[in-house]
C-alpha cells in the first residue's frame, strides 16, 4: 500500500512537479486546487510524464465542507501545502485577499488535519519573510522583518506553526523558505504557466524570447553589487521538488518543527541570467535599465548548509540548466497549458 499525500496547489508550478517527485517516490497524491492561478490540464501532464495519474479535487482551501469530505475520503500520510497567492506587488494592493488565501486557508487546513489527525504538513514559504535587516548569506536563524504584505502572509503561517508545535510536539512540520525557483521539468510537459502580468525575471526572459514582449526591462543598475544589477539565488525547481519529498521523508520519523532554505548558496545577476538565458536558448534578448523596483533589495542568497547537513539536500542542477529546462517549457508550450 503507497502512502497518500495531499498536495494543496497541486496544479501550480512547484506543486506541479513536486506531484511527479512524489509520484516518482512511489506515493500516491491527491490534489486539492481552487485553479484560480492553474489549469487542470497540468494534472494531465503529471499522468503523461509519471505514467501514473494524482487524484483530485477542485476547490478552495477555506471550504470546511470540502476539507472535511477531502479528509474523510483518504487516509493521508502528510500534506505538502503549496498553495497560495504570491504575486508581491498584488498583495500591497489586496491585504485582505492575501491574508485570506494565505493565512486563513492554511488555519483552515490545520483544523482539517488535527480533526483527522494527520500531523506531517510541509509549508512553502519564501525567503522574503528574512527582509532588509538580514545579513547575507540568510541563515534559518536570522531575524524576520518581512517588507510587505506578502512576506507577512508567510511569516504569520510560520508563527502558527511554531505556536501549533509548542503546543503538541507531536506535530511534524517542515518550513520551506524557497529562494527564487525557476525552470521546468525537463520533458517541457510541465512548467512555470505565468498568467496576467508577468513580474518575474525568469518568466519574462521567456516572453522576450518568444516574441511576446519587446524587451527586457531591468530593474536598476546602480545596486552595490559587482555590475550594479540585482543579485538572487536561483534555483531549479526539479530540485525545489526534492527537497520536498527529502522533507516529507524526515518528517516521518522526526517530529517538532524543522525550518530550512531551500536556494543554491550562491547569487547571480540580472545580468549573468540575461546571459545565461541566450546561450541556452540561442535567442537574444533585448533589454533596457529602468529605475529600481520599489521594494527590491540590492542582493541576497541563501546559508543553504542546514538542508544539507539535516537532509542531505543540495541544489544539484546549475543556471544553464534552468534556463535551458525554462526555454525548452516556453518554445513548446507558448501559450502556457491551453
Ligand atoms: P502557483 O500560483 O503556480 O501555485 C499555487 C496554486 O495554489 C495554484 O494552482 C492556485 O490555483 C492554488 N491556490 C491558490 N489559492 C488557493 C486556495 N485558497 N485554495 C486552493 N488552491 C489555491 O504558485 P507557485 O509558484 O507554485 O507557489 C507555490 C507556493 O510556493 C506558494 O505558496 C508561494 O507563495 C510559494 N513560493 C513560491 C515561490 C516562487 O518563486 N514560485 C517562491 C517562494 C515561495
Ligand atoms: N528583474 C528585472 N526585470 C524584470 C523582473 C525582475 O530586472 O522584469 C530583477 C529584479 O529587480 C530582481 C531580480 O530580477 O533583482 C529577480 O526578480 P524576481 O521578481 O524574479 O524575484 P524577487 O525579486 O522576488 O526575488
């Protein structure tokens, strides 16, 4: 008998290939999705690439009825919760829509979980929640001071599970604080689908190089870093994908609360990944320097020592691979998953 997991946003880019890790590690997945930011067509992906298909059902995390028909129906082993909302500068303008997606639907799905008694959740959050006053590279450790509304949404979920956790250790909760996860599964059957308007780098290399945007705008070029553009830590989602089922896999044998980065330890430019995407994909991308993003910090990238010291997770795939693994996604599927 396989286990069964729950993957809430299933159908979104990182529970979409997180679904086919698990089923590659031999789980069984169910998959609860409100498709407000997917399609149901990435599920048929998932079967197309695994040879074996998730279960699914459609609807929101805050529905109680839903959850507890979900929960009622299946005897889940864990939960990987990977929904949610996460375009940054949405949320400043929709508090209340993030708070609600974000954090009401995560309270929702706790409940669920202790009324069924299923105690093993991963959570994506995000390396936003570490904000300005972090020394770089971020460490778990470090202070949160989150500078939007977006961060806040993730830090405030981190503090109810600690809460949870303090309470009744015999929770076994992961944290996941993504760096910045780009690229695709190498089949280019699955993918980053970015709908309405594009605001990361990755996504809107891809649009330029396929002829859906004139140009690259680039974010400021006076930063203090080596060429003055902004630095991130990058990394494959493929290997975003393992270290959940690496996480889940800890969990089931360690309870209480395990907090990690998920991100290569190493930063790269706007510029370097500008470069690294015309060489993988043979285009050229035009682009220009405008003013700074409001909000942006100048560089940052993850202390990544801790998922590989508890784990024995690393980032294995380099920026080639990504952008190779992003292009190869957009040029076969130019307008997303239809
Ligand atoms: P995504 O939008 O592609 O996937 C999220 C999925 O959740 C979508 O399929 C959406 O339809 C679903 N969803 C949203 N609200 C829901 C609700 N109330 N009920 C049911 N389903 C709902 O985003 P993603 O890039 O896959 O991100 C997954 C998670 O990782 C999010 O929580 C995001 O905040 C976090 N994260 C993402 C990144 C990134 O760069 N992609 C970085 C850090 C953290
Ligand atoms: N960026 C850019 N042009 C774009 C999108 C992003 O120059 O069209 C820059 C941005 O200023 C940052 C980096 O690329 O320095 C990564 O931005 P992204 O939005 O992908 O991730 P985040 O800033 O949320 O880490």
């Amino acid at each position: 008998m396989r286990q069964k997991i729950l993957v809430t946003g299933g159908a979104g880019y990182i529970g979409s290939h997180t679904c086919v890790e698990l089923l590659a590690a031999d789980y069984d997945v169910v998959v609860v999705d409100n498709f407000s930011n997917s399609k149901p067509a990435a599920l048929d992906r998932i079967a197309q690439i695994s040879g074996r298909s998730v279960l699914w059902h459609e609807g929101d995390l805050r529905d109680r009825a839903l959850l507890q028909r979900v929960f009622s129906q299946y005897a889940f082993a864990g939960v990987l919760h990977c929904a949610g909302l996460k375009a940054i500068a949405e949320a400043q303008r929709e508090p209340l829509r993030y708070y609600q997606h974000n954090l009401e639907a995560s309270l929702t799905l706790l409940d669920a979980m202790a009324a069924h008694d299923v105690r093993r959740m991963v959570f994506s959050s995000s390396a936003t929640v570490y904000g300005e006053g972090a020394r770089v590279p971020y460490r778990e450790e470090a202070p949160l001071a989150p500078n939007t509304v977006y961060g806040r949404s993730k830090m405030m979920v981190e503090d109810v599970l600690h809460d949870l956790v303090q309470s009744d250790p015999s929770w076994h909760i992961g944290i996941l604080r993504y760096f910045n996860p780009v690229g695709a599964h190498p089949s280019g059957l699955i993918g980053e689908d970015a709908r309405g308007s594009v605001n990361n780098l990755m996504p809107h290399l891809c649009q330029v190089a396929i002829g859906k945007r004139a140009e690259l705008p680039i974010f400021g070029h006076d930063y203090p870093t080596p060429d003055g553009t902004g630095v991130r830590d990058y990394l494959h989602v493929m290997d975003v994908a393992e270290g959940h089922v690496k996480t889940l896999q800890y969990l089931a044998t360690e309870s209480g609360l395990l907090t990690l980065n998920l991100g290569t330890g190493r930063g790269y430019s706007v510029l370097e990944v500008v470069r690294a995407f015309e060489r993988a994909s043979g285009k050229r991308v035009p682009s220009r320097y405008v003013p700074r993003r409001q909000g942006d910090l100048a560089s940052y990238y993850a202390d990544a020592t801790r998922a590989s010291s508890v784990l024995g997770w690393h980032a294995k795939r380099d920026l080639s691979e990504m952008c190779a693994d992003a292009w190869r996604w957009q040029s076969n599927n130019p307008d997303g998953y239809i």
